[in-house]
C-alpha cells in the first residue's frame, strides 16, 4: 500500500490522537504498537521497554495471537538485532533480518519474519523503547505481498515510523508522569489518613481513658455510677475500633479491577456508615462499567466529598447516589443536610475543603464538577463524566 503525503499524513495523525487520548503506561503502548502496525501496513508490529538487567520490562506485540504469543515463551533478551535498537541512535531497515549476521533464530511458535524495520523511541539521550516492525503486507502499488517475495519497507515508511517514534516518546513520557503523579496522591491521601486516624482514635482513646478513671473511682461509692461509666467505656471501645477499621480499609487500594466502581462505592459507603454517627447510604442505577481512569475519578470524588461531609458539615445523613445518564456515562451525588457553606467565602479565606483536587480529577477525566452549598442548607457534590 503506497501512501501520497496527505494520505501519510493523515494516517499519521489518527495515529498521534489515538496516543494522546491514553493516559495509562501500558495502553499507551498498545496503542503505539497497534498504530505503527497499522500505518506502515505491517504484519506483525512490537515495542520493547527494557530493563536494567539485559532483558525487557515490557515488551508488547500486535499481530500476533494471545495463544501464539503464549507459546513463543518469556519475554526475549536483549540481544541481536532487538538490542541495536536500544543502544543506537538510528533506525534499521533490512530486507530480510534472517540474513543479518546478529540474526540468532526464532523460538519454535515465533512466526517467521523477514522485511524488517526498527526504530528507537528516545527522549534527549534516554532510550524509553524500540520499535519493530516486519513483513510488508503490500507492495508500493498496492498488490498484496506473496509468501515467496515479500516488499520491503521503504524510505517514506522510515519516515513515517520516525515521526511516529518522536510522538510515542511524548506520550510515553506524559504517561510515567500520570504515574508517577498518581502514585505521589495517592501518598498524599494515605498520609490525610493517617493524620485522621491519629486524631480521630486519639480522641476516642482519651475519652476511653478518662471514662475508665471515672468507673475506678466511683466502683465503691457508687457502684451505680460506676456501672454506667463503664457501659460507656464499651461504647467508646466499639467506635475506636469501627474508627480504625474504617481507616484500614481505606488505607487499602481501591478494588476497582476486581469489584468495578459500584461495588467498591458500596463497600466504602458501608464502612464509612458503620464508623461514624451520620447515616450515610448508596443508591446506585443502571451503571455500566467506564473506563479505568473514570472510575478512579469518581471513586476518589466521592470519598473526599464523604470526607468533608463526615467530618465538617454536622449532618446526621449523608446520601451517595451515582446513575447512568442517557449518553451512557455516569453521574454521582453526594448530598448532606448539614451546615453548609458559602463556597465563594472558603475560596477567599484560602481554604479548599477539597474542592481543587475534586475539579481536577473530574476535568482530567473529561468530566464536569458542580458544588452547591449555603449556609444552613446543606451542600451536595455533583460529578458527571461522560460514556467511554
């Protein structure tokens, strides 16, 4: 298949979209893989991310089965034509890379392969991957390759493969940064809990204490007394326990692979209900499964809206609600009765409750926030993003 400029070009910004829409690290290089097949009309297509001990960290095929990839076996090591890729600048081309003298053979259910072509993805002097491509499946006029005399790669896919390389290292970059600021906010909210754990048990366990010394000192003058101070040491003893039960299984990382967003919501609902004196509830209609960065999203809206709910608004209930909207995305509530506030006096006197860190998880997720709040009225949370 031949590609005129325009045509290469066009291929080649479908492509370069398809990128940016990913924020994952291993979709990421799916979709480059997947794209680079594609554009330059390649039987088989990989990306090679290596390791610090001669090997790959990850290495992602198209074109080739799951049960093929199966039997082909571990992950290949860094050496032969794959290595050049990674400790050279240029690209390779070859017409038949069975012919190069560093061609070491194919493990048994490896495909056989011969027009080649490989290029290095590099941000400034680091190598991220390598690209590899074979098996022309056209030639330039368009006419499918037959088994004996395969087309080769040509000059314009080299460049086309170029430019795509310099883009999948923006957009691999981009995606370790998501990663990595994923990972550092997630620190970030275990240490918010810690802090909570340390002042809510605290204060159960001082009260505990303080209760105790009352019960000890009125066991002989009043043992009536003392009966009921003791009955409330139980009482304080079961909510530091419910206390730290509830921050452990936040302290735990979100199920959402496993239970999907709706049973995970339920769940922290209910353990949230059982350590505090709010009543909190879930209701939850028609949601479909979204995409992974969505329902992250949303997950950790509703508990920092929860969280400010619970611990500053003074309700006695507090309602989640998430449902499908007509375009098949979601929207979640969390609404409570408590005393409100004016979001515009929080904002001037420097205090967020959340609210920044709530927008910007759901712009990052194409998402829209909305927070109504007054003073005496209550306030409520709304998130919608749309269908993936």
């Amino acid at each position: 298949m031949h590609y005129g400029p325009c045509t290469g070009l066009a291929a080649v910004s479908t492509a370069l979209l398809a990128m940016s829409r990913r924020l994952e690290v291993h979709d990421v290089l799916r979709t480059i893989v997947a794209s680079a097949r594609e554009l330059l009309d390649a039987e088989y297509a990989a990306l090679g991310v290596p390791d610090d001990h001669g090997g790959f960290a990850q290495f992602v095929v198209d074109g080739i089965s799951e049960e093929q990839w199966r039997r082909i076996g571990p992950l290949p090591r860094q050496h032969g034509i794959l290595a050049a890729m990674l400790h050279q600048d240029a690209p390779e081309r070859l017409a038949d890379v069975r012919q190069d003298p560093r061609f070491g053979g194919w493990p048994a259910a490896h495909p056989d392969m011969s027009a080649f072509l490989g290029m290095p993805i590099k941000d400034g002097e680091e190598t991220l991957g390598a690209l590899f491509l074979a098996n022309k499946r056209h030639a330039p006029d368009g006419a499918p390759a037959d088994g004996g005399d395969r087309p080769g790669f040509t000059d314009e896919d080299e460049e086309l493969l170029s430019l795509l390389a310099q883009h999948a290292a923006i957009a691999l970059t981009n995606a370790r940064l998501y990663e990595r600021s994923r990972e550092l906010t997630i620190a970030e909210e275990r240490s918010r809990l810690a802090h909570e754990l340390h002042d809510a048990v605290s204060q159960k366990l001082f009260s505990l204490r303080l209760t105790a010394q009352a019960a000890a000192a009125l066991v002989d003058r009043d043992p009536g007394r003392a009966k009921g101070e003791l009955h409330q040491v139980a009482v304080l003893a079961a909510e530091a326990a419910d206390e730290l039960r509830a921050a452990v299984t936040e302290l735990r990382p979100a199920a959402l692979d496993e239970d999907g967003l709706v049973a995970t919501l339920r769940n922290h609902v209910r353990v949230l209900d059982r350590a505090h004196t709010a009543h909190v509830s879930f209701t939850s209609d028609g949601v479909r499964a979204l995409p992974a960065t969505q329902e992250e999203a949303l997950l950790r809206v509703a508990q920092e809206a929860l969280h400010n709910a619970l611990r500053h608004s003074g309700a006695d209930r507090v309602e989640v609600t998430l449902a499908r909207t007509p375009a098949g995305g979601a929207v979640l509530r969390v609404r409570d009765r408590g005393c409100g506030f004016s979001p515009s006096t929080v904002r001037k006197a420097g205090r967020h409750l959340g609210l920044v860190s709530m927008r910007d998880r759901a712009s990052g997720s194409g998402g829209r926030l909305e927070v109504r709040s007054e003073p005496g009225e209550g306030t409520t949370i709304e998130m919608e993003v749309p269908g993936g």
